[in-house]
C-alpha cells in the first residue's frame, strides 16, 4: 500500500477542509463568544412543562435591543436549563427580560446566574489562551528534537509534527466557522477546552508514527528514506486508529448523539479534532517529513522542457 505516493491528493483534500472555514471567518470575522469579547451570560431553570423555546428568548432580548444572542438548553432533573449569551445586559435590561420570561412562560423560574465578563478580562483570556498554544508547540519542538537526537535532522521532526498540528488546529477552527453560520455555533471557553485537548491528542498520535520511522531506520537504513516512511505508516496504522475509534471517538460520538445541547457541540469538535489528528500523523506530518528529505519544492515550478524533432 503506497500512502506516500498519493500525498498531495492528501494535502489537496486538506485544504478542501480548511479554506471554507477560513472564507466564512474572513468575511464575517471569528464567531468568538463573551469569553474572548466581552457580554453577558445568562442562566435560567424551568419547569419543563413550562420552558420556553430558543426563537422565543432570542425574541424577547431582540425587544430589548440586545442582539448577537446565543441560547443552549439541557434538560435535568425534570426542568430545562437555558444558558444565554449575548452582548452585555444592564441591570434593567435583565430584569426587563427576566420579567417578560416570567410573565409569557414560567413565573416560577430560577434565576441561576447573571455574569458580566469586560472588554479587560476577555482581552486576557485571548491573550492567554494564545500564549497556551504556542508554549505548546515550542515545547513539542524541544522535546521531538532531545527524543529523536539520534537520528539525522532531529529538529524535521518537530517542526513537521507543528505543521500537522497546525493543520489540526486549522481544521478545528474552520469547523467551529461552519458551525458557526449553520448552527450558531461560538468559540468560548470549552471551544478552547476541545482545541487544546485535540492538540496534545494529535501530538501523541504523530509521535508514535515517528517513533517508529526511528526504529525503522537503523533496521531499513539502506532502503530510500520514502520507503521507510511508507513502511513504518502502514506498521503503525492499525494501532493509531483502533486506539483512537475504541478509546476516545465512540464515546464523543454517544455524547453528542444523546447528550444535551451545551455539551454537544464541544464534543462534536472533539470528535472531528481528534479524527483530524490521527489523520493529520498519518497523511500529513509523515509526508511533509518526505517532502522536505526529497526537497520537492525545487521541481514544484519548474516548466517542463518541449523539445523539437
């Protein structure tokens, strides 16, 4: 089975992934919640017989000039939780909504919680959650290079194994774009949660295709380096996606199937995060190392000769 023969198709098809993602971002810009810009946040308990329906909240907050609402429910214990955010509420308006949610639909509702996050601490929370990630790929890079010191161009590994991470990541973000303009989807902070855990994920799961192109090498030093790359992917394949589908994917795909709308969306992107990751090890990070050992990009331009009889 050539996997590297076929590794722009790969890429191709990445790409095919990603773009539409970054297109909706770039003409809306990213669908970030009151956790990264600042707003409201909102939580209500009702009885279930009584609960309203999500156009219904989004009508009353549009009475009251409040626009750019989100609305998630998950049902417990007999009653409907509601989780809003939105743009920020004065304390009139709240009681205004709260009030009008009373009146039209539960005059028993539970007020759980009223929060405000400022432009401030929204700010911090982006810039941390930025400094996150890119410790992260700083420290794979040292570590890939000290683990792999034994073997020529140690450094390629790390950076090959940040490309497919970054892949992943892209991958990550362009789902939460899509799911943002079919769905309403926002990045808040289980957003981040889901992203950070796909990226430590996908780093296990490419260090393993890459320990074993090193335990490859000395065995298969005199077969041509893309051949021992091939030959380590296919030894490693069946072991990175069974690990992957019986220990992590059936449970996310149970979770969003039946569990409630808060957590269904951060397990979707859990799901498709950690699907890109063990494809990403697998068709992306092995065959970039193959591409920058054979230095591929001298011939991507170059023209073909015509010769004349």
């Amino acid at each position: 089975m050539n996997i590297l023969g076929k590794r722009y198709l790969f890429f191709l098809f990445s790409l095919l992934l990603i773009i539409p993602g970054l297109v909706i971002i770039a003409v809306n810009g990213l669908p970030l919640s009151i956790d990264f810009k600042g707003g409201s946040l909102v939580e209500i308990g009702f009885a279930l017989d009584k609960a309203p329906q999500n156009s219904d909240v989004l009508a009353i907050y549009n009475q009251n000039n409040i626009v750019d609402t989100q609305v998630q429910t998950s049902t417990e214990n007999q009653s409907l939780l509601a989780v809003i955010k939105s743009s920020s509420l004065t304390q009139e308006q709240y009681n205004s909504i709260i009030g009008a949610l009373k009146s039209d639909f539960d005059p028993n509702l539970v007020e759980r919680r009223f929060d405000t996050v400022g432009p401030s601490i929204s700010q911090s929370v982006t810039t941390r959650a930025m400094l996150a990630v890119g410790i992260a790929a700083i420290a794979v890079i040292i570590y890939i290079t000290f683990a792999f010191r034994g073997i020529a161009h140690a450094f390629r590994y790390g950076v090959c194994a940040i490309i497919a991470m970054l892949h992943d990541i892209l991958i990550v973000i362009s789902l939460g774009a899509i799911g943002s303009k079919l769905f309403g989807w926002q990045m808040d902070s289980l957003y981040l949660t889901a992203l950070l855990t796909v990226i430590g994920f996908s780093t296990q799961d490419k260090i393993v295709v890459f320990d074993r192109i090193r335990e490859n090498e000395p065995i298969l030093r005199k077969v041509p380096f893309e051949k021992l790359v091939n030959h380590s992917i296919i030894q490693s394949l069946q072991r990175s996606i069974n690990t992957q589908l019986m220990t992590v994917e059936f449970l996310l795909l149970a979770l969003a199937l039946f569990g409630g709308d808060t957590l269904r969306e951060m397990c979707i992107i859990l799901l498709i995060g950690l699907l890109s990751g063990t494809y990403s090890s697998i068709f992306i990070a092995a065959p970039i190392l193959v591409v920058w050992e054979n230095k591929e990009w001298k011939t991507w331009f170059r023209k073909t000769k015509t010769f004349q009889a």
